[in-house]
C-alpha cells in the first residue's frame, strides 16, 4: 500500500510539471506579455524584469519561476489585481470564504442525498420514488447559473439577502442561497447514484439472509447494502472535496462572493497573467491530489481490495 501510495506521489508531481510547463508556455504566448504594467517607473520595471526574467529566453525564464517557487515559495507578483502583492498571498486571501460555504455545503448533501436514494431505493417504483426521480431530473438538467439566479430573485420574497455582503459569515440568513446554490446539484446526483447502487444490493443474497436473520429492511440497508455501495460512490464524494478549494466561479460570480472562483474570472479579466498561472497551478494540485484520495478510498471502505497489487 505505502509502496503504491509513493507511486502515485512520484506520478503526480511529474503530471503536474507536465501540465504546468504546457501552461507557462501557451501563457508566454498570449497578447500583452511580459506581463508587467506599462505604468511602473522605469528602475522597478527594470527590477521585476531581471528578478523573473522576463528579458529572458521563455526556458529560462520557466527554470527561474520554478526556482522561485521551491527557493523562497515565490510565485510572482500580481500586476493588475493587486500591483505588487505576491500571487499567492492573494490567492490564499480569499480561501476562507471559499473554504467555509463550500464545508457548510458538504454537510448539508452527503447526508441529504444518501437520505434520499435511500428512501427512493425503500420505496422503488412507488409514488415517493417517482416524486424523488422527478426532482433529481429537474435539479440535474437545469443549469447552475439557472438555479442561482432563481434563488436570488426568490429571496425577497422570503426576506433574504440578494447579494453578498462584507459580513455574510456571520449571519446566517447570507449563508442560505450560496449553500442551497452549491448543495442542490450534487445532492440531485449523490441521490441518483446512490438510488441505483442501492436498488441492486437490496436484490443480492446476503441481504435476504441478514433479512431472514430478524433484521429489519432499514437496518439491512444502513449496515450492510450501503456500506456495499460506497466502492462505487466514494470517488463521487472524494471528488467532491475538490470543490472545497475550487470555488463555484460562476456562484461567485453573480452573487458576488469574494472566493477562489472569482479571483480566476477577474485574473483572466485583467490578463494578470502571474495570478492566472498560481491559481491554475493551484487548481492542478487539488485535482491531481482529488484522485490519489479516491484510489485510496477504495482500500478503506472495502478491505478486499489491496492498491497495487499484483495478479
């Protein structure tokens, strides 16, 4: 297991340097780089100049970034955003708010949606079930922007902050249409997935035999149909960790968070290249770090299954 584990450390870090190297390069080729600002006086271009080495050939320009980043944990300065803050000061600046909505809303769809398909798989192909199906139709296939935005028109109607406010955290009532935004869609899906997992155990064997042990149709689902379905969900759940760092760049967006997904849109805005490159930088290491989290997943819910090994 620690032998597999290492594997995959060693093969994130070189897929991640793969995908940055392209990154940097197709960077370099965008309009207005170097990516400084025309506005700075002459002697502190000529310093950011030489200390990133935008005079330079674009390799040696990649060896000093990189250089930077392991030496002093330097990732550039931002130009535009925030003119001469360290990108990733910047960045991680706005990672609590990120962080906090996207936990409240972790809490509130693991449970729902496992509640959920549950209670569908109880009651398949009866009126609740149909009731349930319909809903998680309606809540897939409606796009997010879509929910967001009827969520924000709905919230005068039941005395609720339409936009985000500097003091959102500590009001309850500003948390409520960001939670249900990032929490409605996945609980659609975690509902699906685990209403068909579910629906096939509940037919195998050793559920009729704990059945005819004297346990109850809810307790042979809770202790041994659901456990059996995890395999198949854990990479859903793990994965959905990701956006725990991620953001909702489009929640964000309209209803104004000041969170991870909306530094990348304005980055992106402004051509502040430099935060462009740490946040994607950022956003690879999360996603890379996701899947080794969701192999290793399989090994803890089912113990038969050993990570790396031989045949």
């Amino acid at each position: 297991m620690l032998k597999y584990i290492m594997k995959r450390i060693v093969l994130i870090f070189f897929t991640m340097f793969l995908i940055l190297s392209l990154t940097y390069i197709l960077m370099k080729n965008i309009p207005r780089y170097p990516p400084l600002d025309p506005n700075l006086d002459e002697e502190t271009y000529q310093m950011y100049e030489e200390k990133y080495g935008y005079n330079k050939p674009i390799i040696e320009q990649y060896a000093r970034w990189l250089k930077n980043i392991v030496t002093e944990w330097d990732w550039g300065i931002s130009t535009v955003y925030r003119p001469g803050s360290n990108t990733f000061v910047v960045l991680t600046s706005r990672l609590p708010v990120t962080l906090k909505l996207n936990f409240y809303s972790l809490f509130v769809f693991i449970p729902f949606g496992f509640l959920f398909g549950i209670v569908a798989a109880l009651r398949k192909n009866k009126p609740l079930d149909h009731a349930i199906s319909l809903g998680v139709i309606i809540f897939i296939s409606v796009p997010s922007f879509v929910v967001i935005t009827l969520l924000m028109i709905s919230a005068k109607y039941v005395n609720l902050p339409p936009q985000w406010e500097a003091s959102d955290l500590l009001n309850w009532r500003h948390l409520i249409i960001p939670i249900l935004a990032l929490s409605l869609g996945p609980i659609a899906s975690l509902t699906r997935y685990s209403r068909a997992e579910l629906s096939e155990v509940l037919t195998s064997d050793f559920i009729l035999l704990a059945r005819t042990k004297g346990l109850n149709r809810f307790q042979t689902t809770v202790r041994h149909a659901l456990r059996n379905s995890m395999v198949p969900l854990m990479p859903m759940i793990i994965g959905s960790f990701v956006s725990i760092l991620s953001g909702s760049l489009i929640l964000e967006t309209i209803y104004g968070i000041p969170g991870v997904g909306g530094i990348f849109k304005s980055s992106l805005d402004m051509q502040d290249y430099n935060l462009t490159m740490t946040i994607l930088a950022f956003y690879t290491i999360i996603g890379l770090s996701a899947t080794l989290l969701v192999d290793m997943s399989y090994g803890i819910v089912d113990p038969r299954i050993r990570m790396g090994a031989k045949k």
